[in-house]
C-alpha cells in the first residue's frame, strides 16, 4: 500500500507542477497577447 501512496503522490505533485506551467503561461499571455499572434 505504500508503493500505491508514493505513485499517488508523484502523480499529484506532476498535475500540480502542470498546473502551473499552464496558469503561468495563460499568465503571460495575458500580459503580452500579441505575441502570440
């Protein structure tokens, strides 16, 4: 069961770090929307 709980956590902490990447780049689109044209 411990495995399971370690696995558990990896994935969390990997769709946490995603969020971010992604609140991070909405972030920056908003601030420069043109470059993104």
């Amino acid at each position: 069961m411990k495995n399971q709980n370690q696995e558990n956590a990896a994935y969390l902490n990997f769709i946490r770090d995603l969020n971010q990447m992604l609140t991070d780049f909405n972030i920056t689109q908003l601030n420069y929307p043109n470059s993104f044209k």
